[in-house]
C-alpha cells in the first residue's frame, strides 16, 4: 500500500486537532508534522519529502494562495477553510480537493481518497527500469536546497545559503548577516539551526551559527568572517575544532 507523507497547516490548533484525528483513521496516510507556522511548512514542503498537504487558505504570515504559489508543484494539496470565495482561484493552481469547515469526516476522505488513487495510477504509468548490475559509484552529498524563506517585517525573503556569512541571535529576533545585507527576522536560533544544513554551517555559541567556508582565520577562540569577530562558546568548542580539524575550509 502507498502510503502518503501529509502535514497539516493551519492557525488555529482545534482545526489542526481535527485534521490529525482525521488522518489517524486512514491507514494509507501518515501525519509528518502539524504546524501553525506557515514558513516552516513551506520549508518542508520545499525539500521535498511530502506529498500531501492541508492547507488553510486565511493565515497571518502567509496566505494558503501565496503558499501555493511559492511551493508549485511539490506536493498535492486539499485547501481547508470557512471561506467558499477562494475556491475558484485555489483550482486554477491545481489544488486536488477544497474542503469546508466544518470538515466532515466522509468529505475529508472521499478527497484524500481521490488523491491516493491518483498517485496509485502516476506510480503504476512509470517504465520499469531495467536492473543493470554494476559496482556502485559513490555520490557526492548534496544539500536538499540552496535558499531558505525567512519572514521579515513586510515580506516573506528567500535567501541563498552560499550569501550567508553569519547569523546572529538577539533577545527577541535573530539577524542574518549576507553578503550585501542584514536581515532580520523573528525566528529564534534553535529553529534556524535546525533548518540550515549542517555540512555548510555550524552553531560556535549560543548567539552565532557561522558558514565554515566563510571563515577568514581563527585566533584562540574567535573567529574572523568578513572582518567580524565571533567568539566561540566553551559549550561548542570542542565540536567546532573537532568539525575544522575533519574539514579542509
């Protein structure tokens, strides 16, 4: 049985309960995460691994039709809203289904029915590769993405990775220090961590995460990018100089 990777978004946490409750009946579905923060959806969606989304259409940060138009066509998505006026814009960026609050269970899974069958039918319509015994090659790792989207004051801001020089962390927002420019966005360091890929960037202390290719020296324990000081914490030392001595920066 192919079994699909969902997530649900959405700002209000009793439609997410409802989503997840409708979810854990269906045996071909698989709840990977439930958020009400729009960005970090997109960021998943983004990378990939999903193939169904329920998407609110009326959200602060992001609006489900500014998430559709961003995200393309990475995944399916089931529209989820109180509002019928946005269903004929939703079809026109080819959203599987539209489906209105208060969600019934019967019309939850006759949708993530159709889009279960749909994918049955790609899956079977793709050529069967031959199997060509070889000795395997290795590959080169690649990073999932090479930006990320971040949210500032007025917009949402994508930004090259290979830009970023370092970030550093303040009491209520973070900034991201580029090769032009200094953004700033509300989006605390743990979570920014864990978005950036660990083979380009590493946390020295608890208010920097810095690029390892953009180091320009290290004296004791500071470091030098782009003219900037940044001090290395005793919490991160030993896994910094651990990850430079394994590294040819």
């Amino acid at each position: 049985m192919i079994k699909l990777k969902c997530i649900a978004v959405d700002d209000e946490p009793l439609a997410l309960d409802i989503i997840e409750d409708y979810v854990s009946k269906v045996p071909f579905l698989e709840l990977v995460k439930r958020t009400e923060n729009a960005i970090e959806a997109l960021q998943l969606v983004q990378a990939g691994d999903i193939d169904l989304v329920f998407l609110d259409i009326q959200m602060p940060e992001l609006t489900g039709i500014q998430f559709l138009k961003i995200a393309g066509g990475k995944a399916s998505f089931i529209l989820t809203t109180a509002y019928s006026q946005y269903a004929l814009e939703s079809y026109d960026l080819n959203v599987s289904d539209y489906l209105l609050k208060p969600i019934a269970f019967d019309r939850f899974y006759k949708a993530v029915e159709k889009v279960h069958n749909l994918i049955k039918v790609q899956d079977s319509a793709r050529p069967v590769q031959p199997v060509i015994k070889e000795t395997p090659k290795p590959q080169p790792v690649q990073p999932v993405q090479d930006f990320i989207f971040v949210k500032t004051e007025h917009k949402i801001q994508k930004i090259e990775l290979d830009d970023i020089l370092y970030i550093e962390g303040l009491k209520d927002y973070i900034s991201i220090f580029t090769k032009n420019e200094r953004i700033i966005t509300l989006q605390n360091m743990k979570k920014m961590e864990e978005t950036l890929p660990s083979s380009q960037f590493i946390r020295v202390h608890k208010s920097y995460i810095i690029s390892l290719d953009k180091i320009e020296s290290i004296e004791r324990s500071r470091i030098t990018i782009c003219g900037k000081m940044i001090p290395v914490g005793d919490t991160y030392r030993d896994e910094f100089f651990r990850r430079i001595e394994g590294n040819n920066i």
